[in-house]
C-alpha cells in the first residue's frame, strides 16, 4: 500500500503484480462475505416460501426465483462493468442483492408470498455478481497464473459458502427476538454481508495504472531489451485499470 502511495507521489507507476495482488486481497474479501450472504439465503428460501404458503406445491419456485433474477442480472452487471468499469458493476449487483434480502424480510413481516417472490427475484442478482467477480482476479494477472488467481477466488467463495448455512439457526434466533420470523432470519445476515462486499469493493477496488503487465516466461525465446524513457501503462494494464476504478 505506501509502494503504491508512493508511486502516486514520485510519478512512477508500480508494478502489475503489486496491483494484482492487491486486487485479489480485496476480491477475497468481497467474495467471503458474499459466498456467506448467497448461502444463507438459498439455505431456508424453499423453507420460508413453504411455511408462507402453507404448502409445499411451490416451495421449489425461490430456486428458479434465484436463477432468473441471476440470469437477468448477469447482462445487466456485465453491461454496467463494460461501460463503467467492475468496480460499480459489481458493487451495483451485491447492493441489488440486499434490497433483495430486504424485501425477503419485509414479505416475512407483512406475510405476503407475491412481495416474497418479487424479492427472491431481485435477490438473485447477488448469485450473478458473485459468479462475476471471481474472473476479476485473473485480470492482470499472467497468462500461466490466470486459472490460479480465478481459484483463489472461488476457495474464498466456498469459505463463505460453508460458513454462511452454519449461521442459519443463530440469525434465526437473532430475527426472532427482533419480531421477524425465524425463517428470514438467514436473510438479515445475507443483506448485511451483501452490503458489506459491496462497500469493500467501492471503496478498496481502486487500482491505478501498473508500469507493465507481468509477462508469461516462453521458452527458447529472447527477451526484447527494456524499454527506454519514462513508463508508460500498456494497453492490457489501462484497460484493467478503467474498469475497476470506473475511469
């Protein structure tokens, strides 16, 4: 962090793989709160809709629910990423996800299954956003390191994927004692750490313009000399810079 700081200071742009490693921690971070907000929710949302509805005809509709807010959702974070950067694209999707789980509450409270389905929609976006934001690791980095960075990722993922049921009974208890019914209360913990990813993002995933991209070693080929002058940021660099900080 004070290389980078630096860097901003003298003029001299740092080096691909400072900001990659950066970008990963930050990613890691967003991708354990988001993996346990993702599997929260899906863990009771079958159970809420059944005991809502009194019957269980329909207790499999919050699962194609979740797949067709994520569909959807999907094009839409992938288009806001392509014309501002991932950076909000992907923030914008982990806070569509906690309106989502905020609904989920509120239908709860309100007993209202056609408000639950509407918000079991909305909450699919953060299923999408965080199937997205594990291929933002692999942005800068090398070729031969580019599957490595996108599963460090996703083992951050699985992190919070097998924290987030084991949470299901306590935030439960928790809803309760606040006068929400037991079964939503997993999706108190999913729109808090879908707020939370969602703010890591917008305010840690801020790379700047690297001095060059970290090159891939092939063998039996020289090397071009370096270059000479003052840096200059390659395409491949400038480009993963815009779309995280959003130009």
């Amino acid at each position: 962090m004070n290389r980078i700081a630096s860097d901003r200071t003298t003029g001299v742009l740092p080096d691909a793989a400072v900001v990659q490693r950066r970008v990963l921690r930050v990613l890691v971070a967003s991708q354990v709160l988001s993996g346990a907000g993702l599997a929260a929710g899906v863990t009771v949302g079958a159970l809420l809709a059944q005991d809502m509805l009194g019957a269980t005809g329909l207790a499999g509709l919050p699962s194609a629910l979740f797949t067709a807010g994520s569909a959807l959702t999907a094009v839409v974070v992938g288009r806001v990423s392509q014309r501002h950067g991932r950076r909000p694209g992907l923030a914008a999707g982990y806070l569509t996800g906690a309106v989502g789980s905020l609904g989920v509450i509120t239908a709860a409270v309100l007993d209202s299954p056609v408000l639950l389905f509407v918000a079991l929609f909305v909450y699919g976006a953060g299923t999408a956003t965080n199937l997205q934001a594990r291929y933002a690791g692999a942005d800068l980095a090398p070729r031969d390191h580019r599957a490595r960075a996108v599963s460090t990722v996703l083992v951050a993922t699985t992190l919070g994927g097998v924290a987030g049921p084991n949470l299901a009974a306590p935030t439960g208890t928790f809803a309760e004692k606040l006068g929400i019914p037991g079964l939503a209360g997993p999706f108190l913990l999913s729109g808090v750490a879908y707020a939370l990813a969602a703010l890591v993002l917008a305010v840690r995933l801020r790379p700047i313009h690297c001095s060059r991209p970290v090159p891939s070693p092939t063998p039996g080929r020289r090397e071009a000399p370096p270059p000479t002058g003052p840096p200059r940021a390659p395409p491949t660099a400038k480009a993963a810079a815009a779309w995280s900080s959003g130009r």
